[in-house]
C-alpha cells in the first residue's frame, strides 16, 4: 500500500490558557467547569463521550468510547455489561483510564484511577430512567460476544418487545454502572507552538497535589 502522508494536517492551538491556580486545589470542580464549557459549546456534539482504557485479560491495553453519565466529588460513572470484554477487564484489573477530548475548545482530560461496580440500586435507578428501547438492548446484547448475524439479536428484541408491552423491564444483573474513583486528573489546554499547558493532579495522603507538566 502506498503511503498515506498526513503530516500536512495541522493546527496551531490558540484559544486559551491554563494555570495551576486556575485548578484552585480541586479538580472535579475544574473538571466540572470544562465539562459544562464544553456541553454548552455549539459545536461539541457528545462532550460526556471518553475513552475507556483498560488493561485486557490478554495483557493488552484497550481503549473503546463509553459515555460518562454522572460525576460526583467521588468519581465518574458509566455504565455497561459487566460480562463485556471491557467488564471482565476490570475484574481482573480494576485500575483504568480515561481520557475526553474536546477539540473545539482544545482541551484535553486524562484521568488514571480505579473502577468498581455502583451499588446495585444505583445501577437499577439508572437503568429505569432510560428509554425502554435502550432498556431492552441492554438485556439483549451478550455484550463482546461473537454472533454469526445481526438477524440473532433482532429476533431476540422483537421477542422481548412483546413480552414486555405491558411490563417494566428489570435491569439485567449482568448489566450496571461503575464507578472509576481518579488518583490523578490532568488538564490539557492546546497552546501556541505545541507548547501546551498541562497540569497534572495526584491524589496523595487524601490531598491533591498540583504540578505543572512540560508539553
Ligand atoms: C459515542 C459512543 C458512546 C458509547 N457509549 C457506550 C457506553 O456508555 N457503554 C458501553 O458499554 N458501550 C458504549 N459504546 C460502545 C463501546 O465503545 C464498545 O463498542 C462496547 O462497549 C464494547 O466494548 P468492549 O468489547 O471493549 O467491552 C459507545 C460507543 C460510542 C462510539
């Protein structure tokens, strides 16, 4: 195959800057700031979307997009099928990634911490505010598992379509929230130059300890 040259793709980054004292000691609060900037901007469709990365029971790092779907002082939350590949990952390695990036606003967030599963009520809360199309794709899909034809789970929604006509749905135990607790958040913000700010903060003794990063 011939070569696909793509070093003429850049783009000078200009838009703003990032300070340590803009971070003010605590980052899920300037991670709440960025993650508000970037909902409201016109032009970020799915600003919850990040990669998940986890290190894979074939010792593999993998990263795949998951939406976050709540963030308290504790940590980020989403949800997915805990026998998926993403969830046995975690069961044997809990400590993950994850990382949003939010080109319009030329931002960047990092996170490494450590995943467990919500609460089973937390998990069945959610799962009743969704959608019962969503709820029932969730009980249909093995998740990660190999499937010879879309016609497979197809078959299997129609069939549950009718059975729950008149019946709420109940969340799947193989299906649920985790809950990644961060020990280190770090914050991107493109510059001019490629000499980008980035400020990294590690959880240490139950503080957060802020230093700045060369780009
Ligand atoms: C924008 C976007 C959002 C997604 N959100 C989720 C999600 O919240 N939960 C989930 O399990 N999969 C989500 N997916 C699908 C995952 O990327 C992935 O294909 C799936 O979880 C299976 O991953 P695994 O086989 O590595 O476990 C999303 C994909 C995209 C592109």
């Amino acid at each position: 195959m011939k070569k696909e040259d793509l070093g003429h793709l850049r783009k000078s980054y200009d838009k703003s800057t990032l300070e340590i004292t803009d971070v003010k000691n605590d980052p899920m609060e300037f991670f709440k700031l960025w993650l508000a900037e970037a909902v409201e901007h016109p032009d970020i469709e799915e600003a919850n979307a990040m990669s998940l990365a986890t290190l894979g029971l074939d010792d593999f790092p993998k990263a795949r997009v998951v939406l976050l779907k709540a963030f308290t002082s504790e940590g980020f939350v989403f949800y997915t099928n805990y026998q998926s590949e993403k969830g046995m990952a975690i069961d044997h390695h809990c400590k993950v990634g994850l990382s949003f990036f939010w080109p319009a606003l030329e931002r960047q967030v990092i996170v490494k911490g450590e995943a467990e599963k919500l609460a089973p009520e937390d998990s069945d809360a959610y799962f009743k505010s969704r959608p019962v199309g969503s709820q029932l794709g969730a009980i249909v899909s093995d998740q990660s598992k190999i499937i010879s034809d879309r016609s497979i789970i197809e078959a299997k929604l129609e069939a549950l379509e009718i059975q729950f006509e008149n019946e709420v749905p109940k969340r799947p135990e193989h299906w649920g929230g985790y809950l990644v607790k961060p020990n280190c958040i770090e914050f991107w913000q493109g510059r001019a130059n490629r000499l980008h700010d980035r400020i990294r903060c590690q959880l240490q003794s139950g503080f957060w300890n802020l230093e700045r990063l060369a780009p």
